[in-house]
C-alpha cells in the first residue's frame, strides 16, 4: 500500500507507485472486500500517516495488496489476530530499506548529474532500475527463507521460544569518539565493524537480529559458535587500526523470537554483561561458562559476582582462546 509521495513529479510517483491514485481509503476497502476499520488499521501498521476519507492516494496495487492479504487469512496461513503485528514488522523493516535506497538514489544522481536531466529521464532511470531491485530483493528473501525454513523445519521445538546464545559486541568508546570526528570517518568506522560483525556472525551459523549504531545483537543456537563470534569479532578489531576497541556479552537460556527480534531476561543479561565488560574481552554468563568449559579451543574463569542493573548479582565468567592466558 503507499503513502503520500509529496515532492515527487507524477511520472516518478506513478513509476514508484505502481499506477496512478486512484482510490480513497473507503473505496480500497470496498473493492478489496474488507472492513474500513481493518484497512485503516493495517495502513498506520505499516508506518504510513492517517489519510482523509475523500483523499484520493490509493492506486490498483493497494487494492491487490489488500486482497492478497485478506486471502492468506482465509487461507489459514496468516492468523487475524496478529494480522496488524505482522504489518507493523514487515513496515519498519521495509521502511529501513527504503530509506537506505532513497539515500542511494540521491546520491547517485548528484555524483552523476548527467543523469539526473530532466524529471522524465530521471522517471525513465528510476523504471530501468526497479525491476533489477525487485529481483535482488526477491532472491535475498528466497535464501534467508529457505535457510531459516529449514532451522524451522528441523527444530524439536517451537522455533518463538527456545533456548540460544544471545550476543551483545559494542564499540568501546563510541559517544566519545563521536564528539571528535567527523561525519565521513563516522561513516567509515560504522561500516568496517558492520561488514565484520555481519560476516562473522554469517560465517558462524549465527543470525544478527539488528545494528544498532555502534552495537550487533547475534544469536546462536550452537555455544561454541557464538563464542567465536564474539571473540574473532574482537581480534578483527584489535588488528583494525581505523577501529576501537569492542567488547562482548554472552548469555544462554530461552528467548522469545518475535517479528524478527528477541526478548526476554536472557537478552537483557547479555546486554548487562557487554556493559561491564572490559575492552577487548568477552564475558558469559555461568551457564554459558558450564557449557563452554573444556571445550577445544576455549577457556573459562569465573569472576566475582556483581551486581547489574535488572539482575540482583550476576556472576559472569571472561571467555579467552585456550592459547590465550586468563589474567
């Protein structure tokens, strides 16, 4: 369904859009078959304003999006009662994506003036190029489906709440540094420890749940996997001259997946542990330094309790490479 385009030309906005608006908000759910209240209720779930009732903004492929919509209910795979959660998940992560690409767009065409002509060419540009970001789209979300179908299919347990390694790896230092650089290097600095953590985290079996600024939240269903997320990703920035020192917590336990984030008491002694780790090191919890004591490769040392915020004491143990001296 789409949202005001205020700013765009009518060619660029019928070639974003899909077609022409056409319809009021009444008149898609009357030709879509559902109830206004519902249609309205899936539009700001999605993330798009309220509109007027006589406000003519709503083009075929909002009508299509609505049936299509109302059909997966009817056909058991989409369950009412979450019909609006489920909007709101797939709004913001699009909207994140958009905007991302929006910011593409203009800069390409103010590295390219040549290209940006007039609102017509740029129109014509813009329509090349939708089919080809359509088709990565469609290709990436194929193989993210099919990986995590297949997690889904052979887990022996409901994949919404379970037990896994949950892992915070934060920048040390970063609201300092970025009171002292500018925004180009800040650029640079968030990119290469993005591109490490993602990496790691993929080439472990994990699965990033989010970036948030100068933070990755991972999770893992294997221990030791996690473990050598957390630990390669602090090596790598150590070894990175352009980057500050990270530091890690690990917690295991069950979590609560929900719309493509987790929650839960598990995630928040993670983050409570990367807290007060030391730069450079990682810390676990005790059930996770259980399950990774004596493990090839690893080393544990239990610390002294502490006490964090939302925990009462919390006895956290670093984790090191078995090469690696525990000080």
């Amino acid at each position: 369904m789409t949202a005001s385009s205020g700013g765009l030309s009518p060619e660029l906005e019928r070639v974003l859009l899909g077609g022409p608006r056409r319809y009021t908000r009444l008149e898609v759910a009357a030709r879509a078959g559902v109830s206004p209240d519902r249609s309205q209720a899936l539009w700001r779930a999605l993330g798009f304003a309220t509109v007027g009732d006589d406000e003519v903004v709503f083009t075929d492929a909002d009508v299509e999006a609505m049936r299509m919509t109302d059909r997966l209910i009817d056909d058991g795979v989409l369950d009412q009662d979450l019909e609006t959660a489920v909007a709101r998940a797939i709004g913001l992560h699009m909207s994140r994506l958009a905007e991302w690409q929006a910011e593409l767009l203009r800069a390409l065409l103010a590295d390219h003036p040549h290209l940006a002509g007039t609102p017509d060419e740029v129109s014509a540009l813009i329509e090349r190029l939708l089919p080809r970001l359509r088709h990565v789209h469609d290709f990436v979300w194929r193989r993210h489906l099919a990986a995590n179908a297949g997690r889904a299919l052979a887990a022996g347990e409901q994949l919404e709440e379970r037990t896994q390694v949950v892992g915070f790896v934060d920048l040390v230092g970063y609201t300092r540094m970025v009171r002292r650089i500018d925004e180009a290097e800040l650029s640079d600095i968030l990119e290469r420890f993005e591109s490490l953590a993602t990496g790691l985290v993929a080439d472990h079996h994990g699965h990033v749940v989010k970036l948030i600024g100068d933070e990755v939240l991972f999770v893992c269903s294997d221990p030791t996997d996690a473990a050598e997320i957390a630990l390669s990703l602090a090596e790598a920035a150590s070894a990175d001259d352009l980057l500050p020192a990270v530091r890690g917590g690990l917690a295991s336990g069950r979590v609560l997946s929900r719309f493509g984030d987790v929650y839960g008491s598990v995630v928040n002694l993670a983050s409570r542990l990367t807290s007060i780790a030391r730069p450079g090191t990682v810390l676990v919890n005790a059930s996770l330094a259980e399950t990774l004591d004596g493990e090839p490769g690893f080393r544990v040392r239990s610390l002294r309790s502490v006490p964090v915020s939302g925990f009462p004491r919390v006895r956290p143990a670093v984790l090191r490479r078995a090469a690696q001296r525990l000080a």
